[in-house]
C-alpha cells in the first residue's frame, strides 16, 4: 500500500513538471479554452502607418494590396483568414458589440425563448435590445451592462479565435453619446466598463483589439487598445482627438468615404495631413462592399 502511494505522488510530481515544460516551450497552446489566459507578449500591435483595407460586404478582394484586411466575422471562413496569412496579412474580425442585428447566425440568443427572433420582433429579449439603431435597417442599441450581452459577445470573439483572426474591430461603442438613443441610458462610465471589459476579453484570448471612432474615450483608452479606427474624423474634423495613440507608437486606421468628400480633395488634402499625423488613411464607399476608391501613398 505504502509503495503504491509513493509512486502515485511521483507520477503526479513527474506530470505536473511536464506539464510545466509544455508551458513554457509552447505558450501559444495554452489559452482561454483551457481556463488560462494566452501569452499577452503574441498580440499583434500594429504600429502607425500600417496599411490596410476594410470590406465588410460581397466576396473580399485579396487582390488589394494592404499589411492589414478588415473583415466580417460571419461573412468568412477560415481558410479565408488562413489565404491572407499565407500572403503575409493581418486579418482583422468585424463584430458589432453595441448593436443587435436581426440577420446574424446567433440572433436566437437575443430572444426570450432561445429561438430565432419573430418577424415582428415579439419574443426579443427587451432587457438587452432596445432602440433602433437609425440609418441602420435590422439594427438596435444594446444594453451593455447586461451579463447576457458580455456572454454574446465572448462566444463570438471566441469564434474570431477559432477562425484564426489576429485582432477584433469592436462595432458601436458609443452608447453613451447620447445617452438616450439606446433606450438604456447608458453612461460614459457604462462604455468604459464595457470597453474595459472587451479589451480584457480580446488579450484573454491572444487577439488585438481597436477603440473604434469614440474620440471623448481616446485619452482614457489608449493604454488599455493596441490600435484606432476612425471614420469621417479627417471630414468633421476631430482626428486630432486620436492622437494619444500615435504617441504611443499605435496605429490609427482612418476611413473616409466618398458621401462627404472626393478622391481629389482626399488625395489632394487629407493625405498631406494624414502622413503628418502619421494617420493611415483610405477612401471608401460607405458601405464596405469592396470598391476601394483611394489611398495614400506610401
């Protein structure tokens, strides 16, 4: 009896040494799956002037030459986001964490019922779905201080893990301004919680994470997102607000689109001040479908 104790105390001690080997030789096969968080010192953090490209609709055009794709996570596959690594690309994951959106494959878990959302919108959880989302057909504010909403968004970042993506782009982070277009009251506090919690979430898993547009949370931000994303601030002129994370050697991902300003005046204006801003600019058509209109040059 003695000597089985003894050799089951040095099978246990020579396992939890191999185990500890593994750990330390391949960190990468350890992450948030297995209840320990990945190596913090494998995120990608993208440094200003990386070039990029963002398509969010059709088929994506890997022709486009960019360091960095911008992609939805629903829309593509794996093998989508392994033939961009293959040609040397970032591949960024598009979610919309703020806004519910009534054609995605997990809409059932935005219902009462756990099942897909009725026509009329009968049995959607209306603890976490609120107002609609104006300008955006199938879209509504979400309540971002619910539990429900963070379990959400976990399962889809994890699937942004799964399909192989190096970072998240995190939709809609801007509930608080105003406060009364969600239907929640969300506060400032309420968004900084959240993003907090997003960006702890995204490095858990080993990815990226940007603060989208929400220049009046830049400066509180910056130390806890590894990049930026702006739409229109080079238009409405608030790009300067993003400049705490040039200073911190982070990229900033500036979208313009063509509804506000044109090519000439994109080229000819806001790319002078986009490389002295150490800005990485684009001209798109608002709605993402793979029609790239300009870009800097390098």
């Amino acid at each position: 009896m003695l000597k089985n104790k003894m050799l089951k105390k040095w099978a246990s001690l020579i396992l939890l040494l191999v185990l500890a080997t593994c750990i330390a030789l391949f960190p990468s096969l350890v992450n948030s799956d297995l209840g320990v968080a990945a190596d913090s010192s494998n995120i990608w953090h993208p440094k200003p002037g990386t070039t990029w490209y963002w398509q969010l609709r059709e088929t994506v055009d890997t022709s486009v030459d960019a360091q960095v794709y911008d992609i939805d996570l629903f829309d593509n596959t794996n093998q989508l986001v392994e033939e961009l690594h293959q040609k040397g690309r970032k591949a960024i994951c598009y979610i919309n964490v703020g806004a519910y959106e009534n054609w995605r494959e997990d809409s059932y878990k935005f219902t009462t019922d756990g099942k897909e959302p009725k026509s009329d919108g009968s049995n959607l959880d209306r603890n976490i779905v609120g107002k609609a989302y104006e300008g955006w057909d199938g879209e509504y504010w979400l309540n971002i201080r619910e539990q429900k909403v963070r379990d959400i968004m976990k399962s889809r970042f994890e699937e942004c893990k799964r399909k192989g993506f190096d970072g998240v782009e995190p939709d809609n982070i801007d509930s608080y301004d105003p406060a009364e277009k969600t239907g929640f009251n969300i506060t400032r506090q309420d968004q900084i919680n959240y993003d907090q919690w997003l960006a702890k979430t995204a490095h858990d898993l080993g990815l990226s994470i940007g603060l989208k547009n929400d220049p009046g949370n830049a400066e509180d931000l910056v130390d806890t997102f590894d990049w930026a994303l702006t739409e229109d601030c080079f238009a409405q002129n608030w790009c300067t607000d993003m400049k705490p994370f040039i200073d911190k050697e982070k990229a900033v991902f500036a979208a313009e689109y063509t509804d506000l300003m044109n090519s000439t005046t994109f080229t000819g204006t806001v790319c002078n001040q986009a490389q002295q801003m150490k800005f990485s600019a684009i001209l798109l058509d608002r709605n993402l479908n793979g029609k790239p209109v300009a870009k800097c040059s390098s």
